[in-house]
C-alpha cells in the first residue's frame, strides 16, 4: 500500500501532503514573530545533505504548513573534499577550518536559510562536529583550506590535540575512548581553554546567525564534564537564548561511557531505541508490536524528557554506530508503521529522518561529476522520492506529525488494545488515537476512544482540505460515536490516526 501511494505521488507530480494542521493554527504558525527562545518541538527532521537554498523552500513551501518545527542540518563548518574516495557523506564530519563553506552553500546561503525558516516558525539545529578535525595525512577543504594532519591553519597546532594518536580499541576504558582517535580523525583537547573558546567561538557564532540548538556529534569521545564547560560556557555569552542541545553517545549499556554522564548538558540520541522497534516490527526473537505497551525508562532508555528518539539516522542506515537490527527506508511498508507508531507513542523527541537514496554505505549525496549537490528543487518543485528520497513527505510519517504535535499535552498512552501479536492501538485521553496492522490479514474491529463525537479525517492516509470542512479522501472519514467509540477496518500493513485537529468542522 505505501508503495502504490509513494508511486502515486511521484508520478502524479503531486509533491506534498494538503494541510493537516486546523486552518487557524496554521495561520497562527505562519505569521508568528520569529524568536531567539525556542521550546524543543516534538517532532525535528534530519534533511541529510540538503543545499541551503533547498532546505530554506522546504521549510516555506512544506516543513512549516505540515506541522515540522525543527530541521538537523548537516554540519556546516568547512570539510575534507574527497574526490578520490567519490565524495562520501562522511566527508562532511571531517572538519578542516569553521569558515561556514561546506558543500551545502555558502555563509550567505546558510543565513539566507535560517532566516526564511525561522520567519515560518522553524528552527534550525546544527550538527556540531567539535570531537575532532580531518583524519587524513594532508587534504583541502570545501573553502580551500590545505591542512596536514594536527596543523589546521590559523586555528589548531600540534599542542591542541591529545596525546594519544592512536585509534580507539577499548570502549570499556573511558580514557581509551575520549583521548584516543575515534577512527583516526585528529582528537581534539578539549580540557584545553584555548580549544575550548576557540569551539566556543564557532558554535556562538552559529547561535549569532539564529541556530537554535545542536547536535553534539560523538560526544561520548569528549569527556561529560568538558563538553559541559563548552556548552556552559556556549549558554553563559548567550543568556537569552534557550539553546536545545541534544547528544550523540551511543550506550549500549556495556561500556565504559553512560548516556547519563551527559544529561545534564541537555538531551541524548537513544540508540536503543530504534533497534527495540526493528526488532518488533521485524519479529525478531519473538518480539510483538504488542510488547512495545511498556516501552520506556524501564527497558533501559533514557528518562522521556532527555531522550532523542529515531526509528532510524544517517549512520543506522549504514549498518554504522554499533550493531542491531534497525529499519530504514528500503523496509517500506515496516519503516512507514514503524514511524507511525514512534510519532504516535508519547516517549521522547521524535527524529525524522529524510535521506537520499544510496546502494553503497559510503555513497555520498546526489552529484555532479565535481562532487556539487543535485539540488532537491528543480524548476520550482521538490524532486522527492528518487534520488531524494524525503521520507519526511511519506503521507504517513507527514501525517503524523500532525499528530504528534495535537497530542502533546497528552503524555501517557490510554485505551491500549491489542491482538497480543501485531495488531495494535492506543489512545492519547481525548486528543487522538492510533491503530497499526502490523498482520497479514485485515484487522475489524470496534475500538474505544477518549475522543469527542464527530467525523474525524484519518491522517495517516487522509488529509483535510484547506477550510478543515471536509477530508481530502472521503474514504478516509472516521465516525467516532457519543461513547467515544469508531468501527474501522484496517487492510493488512496499514495503519489508522485520527486527532482533535483534524476533526472535521462538519
């Protein structure tokens, strides 16, 4: 079913969702004064590789009018170009100086994008590579910056770095894994004052240009208590502004460093949970979509108020960052339940992920023969689900969001039912309700809500027109009942959604 509507879209032309936010609330969205403040949003999307002209008429023409808040952009300082390797995404972690000229654009390009997406309500979050510079030998920069190795021009020498320059091997010594080499790239001092405000320096100079948070990427290689210091001290010149930060240590529970070294420098990406989700959704080890009731602190998660959660990133597509089984685009139809379910269920943040298509792990975004990004926007629209695969525009996971965002206030599940295998459903009190049919048979079924009566449009394969008076797939109509109640059949590998915002007006 999701292939035939992923299909349907592509050919079609049809490049985005009808709004599913109610009319008023979009209008309130879109015309709200920008702020230095931001409140974490529920829902944030990682356009991996994106230009910075094209996440800027993303955020305009889609992002803002379907309920996204915050878009990860890729780490913008200036990286290792790699021709030789065909100019591999990993290139852009390999920091050669933080002049803001990467292979997304230009300095003048990325504040061009901040500035339009915050005028539409969305933050900008900036992946903070600040564990390490380039690992090669010698290599030139996106700005053209030459190096060797432990000698970055005009910002790092020798005496910046650790003593160890040798790779990591024991991830259960701490010292082993924030001193020494995370596969090679040059580890940064970072005890040292001077490379502190020098990290310093860069990051405020993003927050200057309106980010609004960070991804702190590998902190699990930087000592907890130092990168608290950067950050505090990032916070202290910048008082005013609520900055969101949120970190990436990969804990899988029996190593030396523990996520919950680092709460409080903000929040932690929780790996584990998108390998819980692959293995239910997969089937694997007799897991049940029924098992995921209780998922939360108590399978070993960080506490909900400090997790980031994905059902998958940039590095779990690659089989990178440790082990487990994780699904990801090429699943289909499991990937769009999948993230059904995770915008659904009230734990975390939720990450959406948006990729590009790739057969080789090392593969970098679509490109001209110079290494240049393909655009995403060509005459005007976005050229989504090929090359740019945008899963952030499956009507699914974009419904959803939607969702996500209505029943927010609502932080516990109610009214679970369940098949006890892999036909689901689960309430948010009187804001919304989910059912996933995760079987290969059809599920029928008379479900109880918390919902008001009315006609309600099923977002997840629905949307409401423009005056919020009617659902775009009439088909799609939810009739829930003075007692809270809807009869709904469910096709095999489908999934249903309803919420108080996309309740029709008539």
């Amino acid at each position: 079913m999701w292939k035939f509507i992923l299909a349907a879209f592509s050919a079609s032309g049809i490049v985005g969702l009808m709004v599913v936010l109610n009319p008023t609330a979009l209008v309130t969205a879109l015309t709200a004064e920008p702020s230095m403040a931001q409140v974490p949003p529920p829902t944030l999307v990682h356009l991996f590789e994106w230009t910075w002209a094209d996440i800027a008429a993303e955020c305009e023409t889609y992002l803002g009018p379907n309920g996204y808040r915050a878009v990860q952009i890729s780490p913008p300082q200036e990286h290792i170009v790699l021709p030789d390797f065909g100019y591999p995404w990993w290139q852009r972690y390999q920091p050669v100086s933080y002049q803001l000229e990467s292979r997304s654009g230009s300095r003048a390009d990325l504040q061009a994008m901040i500035d339009r997406c915050r005028a539409v309500g969305v933050a900008i979050y900036a992946d903070a590579v600040i564990n390490h510079m380039a690992g090669f030998e010698a290599g030139v920069g996106s700005a053209g910056t030459k190096f060797t190795k432990y000698e970055y021009p005009g910002l790092y020498g020798p005496d910046d770095f650790n003593d160890c320059r040798q790779q990591v091997t024991d991830y259960g010594n701490a010292d082993n894994v924030t001193q020494c080499e995370l596969v090679g790239l040059a580890d940064l001092n970072t005890s040292s004052k001077a490379v502190q405000r020098t990290l310093v320096d860069y990051m405020g100079d993003l927050v200057a240009m309106g980010v609004a948070g960070f991804r702190i990427d590998a902190a699990k290689h930087i000592r907890s208590a130092e990168l608290g210091d950067i950050l505090a001290q990032l916070r202290d010149r910048y008082p005013d502004i609520d900055l969101y930060i949120y970190q990436e240590v990969i804990d899988p529970g029996t190593e030396a460093i523990r996520k919950q070294d680092y709460y409080d420098s903000g929040n932690v990406i929780d790996f584990k949970y998108g390998r819980f989700l692959g293995e239910a959704f997969l089937g694997l080890a007799g897991q049940t979509l029924a098992n995921l009731q209780t998922l939360g602190e108590g399978w070993g998660l960080a506490p909900s108020e400090q997790a980031v959660v994905f059902v998958d990133n940039h590095d779990k597509q690659r089989g990178h960052g440790g082990g487990g089984d994780y699904l990801t685009y090429h699943s289909g139809d499991l990937y769009a339940l999948a993230n059904v379910f995770m915008l659904g269920f009230p734990y975390g943040k939720a990450q959406v992920m948006s990729s590009f298509a790739f057969d080789d792990s090392e593969q970098g975004p679509p490109a001209e023969a110079d290494g240049s990004t393909r655009p995403v926007y060509q005459n005007g629209e976005a050229n989504c689900f090929g090359e740019w695969v945008c899963e952030h525009r499956w009507p699914a996971i974009a419904g959803m969001v939607g969702f996500r965002n209505a029943t927010q206030p609502q932080t516990q599940v109610t009214d679970w039912w369940s098949n006890q295998a892999n036909q689901i459903a689960f309430g948010r009190g009187d804001l919304g309700f989910v059912v996933i049919n995760r079987e290969a048979e059809p599920l029928s079924h008379t479900f109880q809500t918390q919902l008001p009566q009315g006609r309600y449009c099923n977002v997840v394969q629905g949307s409401l027109v423009a005056d919020g008076t009617a659902c775009a797939n009439e088909a799609q109509v939810v009739l829930v009942n003075r007692v809270g109640q809807f009869t709904a059949t469910l096709p095999a590998m489908s999934a249903l959604a309803i919420h108080v915002d996309a309740k029709l007006s008539r």
